[in-house]
C-alpha cells in the first residue's frame, strides 16, 4: 500500500508474535500471507468487555457471557475413543460451573493454572439443571487490567488446528495489538478522494482499521465498519463502469441502421400475439443499441415465461436485415435444442436458414453446417458450448446471445465474441433467474440492464399450495381428475449430490407407489435422473412432450426453459431440500398454457425455520423479483446462481442484502466520478487511480467480465 507498500508486504512469519510455525499456520489454515493480509482480516464479533455475569443469574442458554472467578480444579479424561478432553470446575461467589475442552487438551493442560482468578467467556449450555460452557476463552485476572479497561475484544474465525497450536483469539488479539502500534498512517494511505469524505463524514482509513480491530466504543466500530463496506463496494463500481467505457472505447460493432423487410414481414404478419408493453420497451432499448457502432452489451432480465426468446428473435432479425449474422448459446443442449424448435416455428416460411449445433453433431451434418456458417448461408445458429470451438467461424457475426449466461465461465462468454475479426458482434447476455437490484448492480454494473417484468396476457397465475405428508389421498385424486382433463404431471424430487444412491431410492419408491395409482397400460410415466445417458433423458423427455406419457417423474431438475403447455401440475417432493430460486424454476415449468395451472409443495412435519420461511414466501408470491430478494436475504449472495465463481463477491464487511443505502451512495459516487474523469487523470482523484492500479494487479481478468 501506498509508499510503504514493501511494509504491507512482509511476509506473515515476521509479523512480531508469529515466527515460521505459526506462519505456516496462517498460511494453511486462514490464506493469510503477509502483514496486508493479517490487518484486512477482520473480526466477526466482539467481546463486550464492561459486562460480568453471576453464574446463580443464568437461567437459560443464550448468548456469550462473561463471567469472574477461581478456577478450582482441572482434569485430563480419554475416551474410549483415545481422544483427550479437558474438564474444568469454575465458580464465582454465587455458584460453580463446569467448563470443557475437547480440542487442544494438552496444550491448555499445561497453561492454566488451578487456584488463580480468571475472567472467562463463552457460551453456556444447561443439561439435567448442570451449567456448562465449552471451550471458554480464558485470562488471567492479573495480565487481563489492560482489557478489562477496554470495552471491546475482537473475535477472528479460527479453525480446530489454530485453537490447538494456541493461536486462539486471545494470542490473535496480542499479535493485532502489536501490529497496529507499530503501524502509521503513512503505512494505510488514504485511498478516498478528500470531498467524499468530508461529504459522507467518513473516517480515514487508517483510523477504521484501528477501530476494526479495537473499538473503544460502539460509534468507533460503526463508523470504521461503514467505511470499510463503502470502500469495498465503491472499487468494485469503479472498475465495472471503467470497464464499460474500455470495452465501449475498445470495441466497435456495425451499426444496424436498417429496420428491413424481414423484421417488419414477421412483426406484421407472423407475430401471432400482442407484445406485452414490457417487451415493446426491451425492443425499443435494444434497436437503439444496434443503431450504433458501440458494442451493444446488455442483460435482459425476464421471469419465467415473459418472453424473452421472442425478444431475441426480433433483435435477430435487425441483424440478419443488415446483412449479419446471429448465434445463441444456451447451457444445455435441451434448452438449446428448444430455442432452435420454437424459433424455427415462430419464423415459419420466412426465408431465415437457422442451424441446430452441439457437441453430439458429428461427421457430414457437422461440415454441412460449418460451411454454411462460414459462406455466410446459415443466418441464425443455436447450439451449446460447441459454438466457442474454434473449428466454428462465421461469414459475419453481428449478434451473440447467450441464454442463462451465468452457467458460462467468464472466458467462454468471451470467446464466442472475439468470433469476428474487425467487428465485435453486439452482444446480448440474457437469464430467467430473476436477478435483485444489489446483487445485478454488483454484478453486472458494466452491462446496460432491461428488464421484462409483465407476463403475455392470457397467462394464468400459477396456484401454489402446501401440502404435508397426510394430504396424500387428496394428491392421487387430484392427479387423476387433471389427467382425466387431458393434462400431464411434473413430479420432482430433490437431488443431493452426496446422497445420490438414497436420491434414487427415493425415486424409485416413488415410482413404484405411482404404479399402484397409476397402472400401465391405462397410464404411461415418463422417469428421469442424473445417471441416465443423455440420449435416454431425451427419449423420455420427448415421450413427455409428445404427450405419450401424462407424468413426468424427475431427480435432475427439469431444465430451465423446458416448454410442455399442456402440463399444469408441478408436484415437488421433500420442498424443504430445495432452495428458493430453484423452487421457482421449477414451478415456472407449468403454467404455460391457458389453463389453470397448480404447483403443489409436499413436505414432511419436521421443517427448519428456514424452510417455512421458504415455503410461506413461494405460497404468497410468483413475483420472481420478490423471491430473488427474499433469497439473498435467506442465503445470502454466494450462494445464488454460481454468482461466488465471479470474484466479485469476496467482500470482506458488505452484506449485499443489508446495505442497500451504503451501496447506493459508492455507486452514486463512483458514477459521478468516472463521467467527470473516466482516466481517473485529475489530481483529485489521485487517491482513487493509485487503488485501482493495486486492485487490478490483484485481478488481472477484470476487462472481461460481461
């Protein structure tokens, strides 16, 4: 950092407190290498140190407490096992406690000493009316009177192997403590520009990483804490919105100028329905990007449903009129082959050559469709990942779109774009995972956004019901009167990776069971899991689409943008297994048609709270934006649609689901900031040009993210 970067950089052995062993430790256990790293690790709580506890005055198990008193006796017991723990009998003037160790017993064996005063800290747990807490942190009264005038202790993450070396948060502290007295300002230079932090009352950053680690008092913790989510959030909208003006710089695309007669033919006469508003404003954005000669880069949004392949088509169109061509890329070759279905039925008789290309076309029907490609032939080509392989080369690709694009790695997305050698193709990123505002602003902050948000008229709200175990008879007669209607049926069951033998067991029960509902030859059921080939997972889809059989019995979630209108029933089995978003997904399966369409949530009594929070949210909205949101706030961003393998998410304070405001002022901010000087080459925003060029030797790949 700054001028005394070579400080920062000091590796993690020759921190005072640490040596080579302990180094090693760090290194292994916690990825921390250098004194930079030690100091931007933060804690993840804090003890409050002005608050003692009398033991007779715990009536309940809860939080952390802290308690003062004489440790009375210690003692080394094996298990059966041979493993050693530790037990400890504590008391105050108003009662005992027993302590327990069942890590590092012979290290703290040795370190504590029966008969002296100790102030103590843990969590207590009541069993049979005997108080006990385990793996207390322990101080000795008479080397504690510096923390005790304190008022918070830091608490850093630590791992079984740190805790049985000894380098518990206690010996963490001590190192932290040393660190930063011998740390100056000159060692953090300031990485905000002045006006934001007179604007904001923000502290410096030398200060919040004083106050990270030892707060003297609440307002010092806050203060530090909201700088520290501020900067973090602010450097990641700096670089995206450098980024866009880099690649808009960078990257020149043809301009489609012409609106010609295949785009006005088919909007004119083979639209057969009304375009939703929603989808009329996503067109308007998207044809005033290919107008120009800037790359067009911009994710369309749109729930289940919307109509976003139609979207897709039309822009096609403007490409293929101005004499370019197009190519989609979906995930899978199911969701692949389904676009190239229902967009060479939507083209009709238009006079458009569309080609179907994945990785199991082999031989003649291959080099048909690569010369094609390359002569300029084929207009529209949809396919999987087959299309980035370097065999594929086209006449002029004016248009990429790439369908569920988180599902492709960063360099892959890549690849299908640098397909042209003096233009860039225009590129359109589009995902039916419904993506909350924080999360596509941290995200995708160098893409122009469009959102459908309005489903074609005529669609019918799905009906969600939750259902346990004993609604059962009620199911089998539902089933029985929907299929009477000429209907078919989803049922799913949850797939977990680990216990895939049992997932199948499962599955087989369940459809063994149907067969006593639903006997052949009256009845067809269509199975469908992980370890099948894929041709044989086709077969059976298709038998389901061709309406050969009425149920669809399923381990591997049914792919995103599977279309069968005629089936209205998605039954999940065990729903407490499934996240949110992939709830969603799948109750977007049915509901396709016009009819009535029902997803049903079976579940057993026994479910965390978590669970019915997940339930209650699916039964009382099919808003994919609402649950997107009520998704991040359950699991938070990592976990949601492959967002973690980004890099952009290792913020090491910010809550993307809690800091909405924080957020909103680093990208207001960040926005003002490269508009006024998109180099960053004024002296005011010195500061700011000096993080950047560090944060991009850290992360080299960042001028490719879309």
């Amino acid at each position: 950092m700054g001028n005394n970067q070579n400080i920062m950089d000091t590796p993690i052995e020759y921190v005072k407190g640490i040596g080579p062993v302990k180094g090693d430790i760090f290194r292994k256990e916690l990825n921390i290498h250098t004194l930079q790293d030690l100091l931007f690790t933060f804690p993840f709580r804090y003890i409050d140190r002005t608050t003692f506890h009398q033991i007779k005055d715990i009536k309940a198990e809860g939080d952390n407490i802290q308690l003062k008193g004489t440790l009375i006796s210690i003692e080394k017991i094996k298990s059966k096992s041979n493993r050693s723990r530790l037990q400890g009998m504590f008391k105050d003037s108003t009662g005992f406690l027993e302590l327990v160790w069942f890590q590092g017993a012979t290290w703290l064996d040795k370190t504590l000493k029966v008969g002296e005063e100790y102030i103590i800290y843990g969590r207590v747990t009541i069993f049979s009316g005997k108080k006990t807490m385990a793996h207390p942190e322990m101080e000795l009264i008479s080397e504690a009177a510096v923390s005790i005038s304190k008022t918070f202790d830091p608490v850093y993450r630590s791992t079984e192997k740190m805790d049985g070396k000894g380098i518990d948060s206690k010996n963490r502290r001590k190192i932290m403590k040393l660190l930063l007295q011998s740390i100056t300002p000159e060692d953090i230079p300031e990485s905000l520009p002045p006006f934001i932090l007179e604007k904001l009352r923000i502290c410096s950053g030398f200060d919040a990483i004083q106050w990270i680690h030892f707060p003297q008092t609440d307002s010092q913790r806050e203060l530090a804490t909201n700088r520290i989510k501020f900067e973090e959030f602010f450097y990641v909208q700096i670089r995206l919105l450098q980024s866009k003006i880099y690649r808009k710089h960078k990257y020149r695309s043809a301009a489609f100028t012409t609106i010609g007669s295949l785009f006005n033919t088919f909007y004119s006469t083979l639209l057969e329905f009304e375009l939703t508003n929603a989808q009329k404003k996503v067109i308007k954005e998207i044809r005033s990007d290919l107008g120009n000669t800037t790359q067009m880069n911009r994710l369309l949004q749109g729930d289940v449903g919307s109509g976003k392949t139609i979207v897709a088509l039309l822009s096609m169109l403007i490409a293929i009129d101005n004499g370019f061509q197009s190519c989609i890329m979906a995930p899978t070759e199911i969701l692949a082959q389904q676009h190239y279905t229902s967009i060479t039925t939507a083209l009709g008789d238009l006079p458009v050559q569309v080609a179907f290309l994945s990785g199991s076309i082999k031989g003649k029907k291959r080099e048909i469709i690569l010369a094609g490609l390359k002569s300029g032939e084929i207009k529209i080509i949809i396919g999987t990942h087959a299309l980035i392989e370097h065999q594929v080369e086209f006449q002029h690709l004016g248009l990429a779109i790439v369908d569920e694009q988180h599902r492709f790695g960063v360099a892959q997305r890549a690849s299908l774009w640098k397909k042209n050698d003096q233009l860039a193709p225009h590129v359109l990123v589009m995902t039916a995972t419904p993506i909350p505002r924080t999360l596509a602003m941290t995200l995708y902050g160098d893409l122009d956004v469009s959102v459908i948000d309005e489903l074609p008229p005529g669609r019918k709200e799905i009906q969600t019901i939750h259902k346990f175990e004993s609604a059962r008879p009620q199911l089998i007669q539902f089933m029985h009167k929907e299929i009477a209607k000429g209907r078919q049926i989803y049922i799913v069951y949850p797939l977990i990776e680990e216990s895939e033998k049992m997932d199948l067991q499962n599955l087989q029960d369940g459809y063994e069971k149907l067969l006593q509902y639903f006997p052949m030859p009256d009845y067809q059921i269509s199975v469908v899991h992980g370890r099948m080939k894929s041709k044989d997972k086709d077969w059976e889809m298709q038998r389901f689409i061709s309406k050969t059989t009425q149920i669809m019995v399923a381990t591997t979630v049914i792919e995103v943008g599977v279309n069968v209108p005629n089936a209205s029933v998605m039954i999940i089995e065990n729903t407490e297994r499934f996240g949110l978003s992939q709830l969603h997904q799948l109750r977007g399966r049915v509901g396709r048609g016009a009819d009535q369409s029902y997803c049903i949530l079976m579940t057993d009594y026994k479910i965390s709270k978590e669970g019915k929070e997940r339930i209650a949210t699916m039964v009382r909205t099919n808003n994919g934006f609402e649950i997107a949101e009520a998704d991040l706030k359950l699991r938070g961003p990592g976990d949601i649609q492959g967002t973690q393998q980004s890099g952009l998410l290792d913020f090491k304070l910010l809550n993307i689901s809690a800091d909405k405001q924080i957020m909103d002022a680093a990208r207001h901010y960040a926005i003002q900031i490269i508009e006024d000087d998109p180099r960053l080459e004024r002296d005011v925003h010195q500061n700011i040009s000096i993080q950047v060029a560090k944060l991009r030797i850290k992360n080299k790949d960042w001028a490719r993210v879309s």
